[in-house]
C-alpha cells in the first residue's frame, strides 16, 4: 500500500514538471526578440546600399540614353545635335529627363548633358 501511494504522487509530480517545461521562459524570449532586432537592423542597413546603387544605375542609364538619342538625331540627317525637347518631339526620347539637361552649342556642333539638381553625378 505505501508503494501504490508513492507510485501516484510520483506521478503528480512528474505531470507536474511536464506541465512547468512546456513553455519558454521570460528570459529566452526577450533573447529571441534581442536576436531578431539585431537580425532585422542588419538587414535594413543592408538594402539601404541596395538602393543606393539602384539610383546609380539609374543615372547611368538615363545618360546613355540622352547620348544616344543625340547620335541618333544627328544622324537622322539633321547634321547637328539638338536640345532635350526637339530631342522628344523628334521622336528620339519618349519623355525629357528629370535628372539631365542638356546644352548644344550655337553651331550645333557639340552637346553637354549635365546633372540638374545634384541626384546624379
């Protein structure tokens, strides 16, 4: 009889200590939330370059193509290299760029594409 009723509390106890080991204590959370947040501030600094070099590209892109439509005017046959809006109403951009301007000379002989407000270089 005194074995039965150690075997029962033996019991209660052990179910006792599942029960307590089941969840996770204040402490690992607040580490796994630690570790997210530094995780998480990686991760932003990261795509930050990202983007940077996104805007880079851009410029670049947006450059060459002011060039080559000025080539392509030129030689269409006009025999000299024209502003940014005759570039468009030509047909040689489909929008005037945001970013560039671009300067011919009064002989119509050369062309300078420079940077508007300071977003490309």
């Amino acid at each position: 009889m005194f074995t039965y009723l150690q075997g029962k509390l033996r019991q209660r106890t052990h179910a006792a200590d599942e029960t307590t080991e089941a969840g996770f204590t204040l402490i690992e959370l607040l580490v796994v939330i630690v570790i997210l947040g530094i995780l998480s501030a990686i991760v932003v600094f990261s795509v930050r370059g990202i983007n940077d070099k996104g805007q880079t590209s851009a410029c670049k892109t947006d450059k060459s193509t002011i060039a080559t439509a000025e080539e392509a005017y030129f030689a269409a046959g006009n025999g000299k290299y024209a502003e940014m809006q005759a570039l468009v109403d030509g047909g040689f951009l489909s929008s005037a760029s945001n970013w560039y301007t671009v300067t011919v000379t009064p002989q119509g002989d050369k062309y300078d594409i420079a940077p508007k407000d300071g977003t490309c270089s």
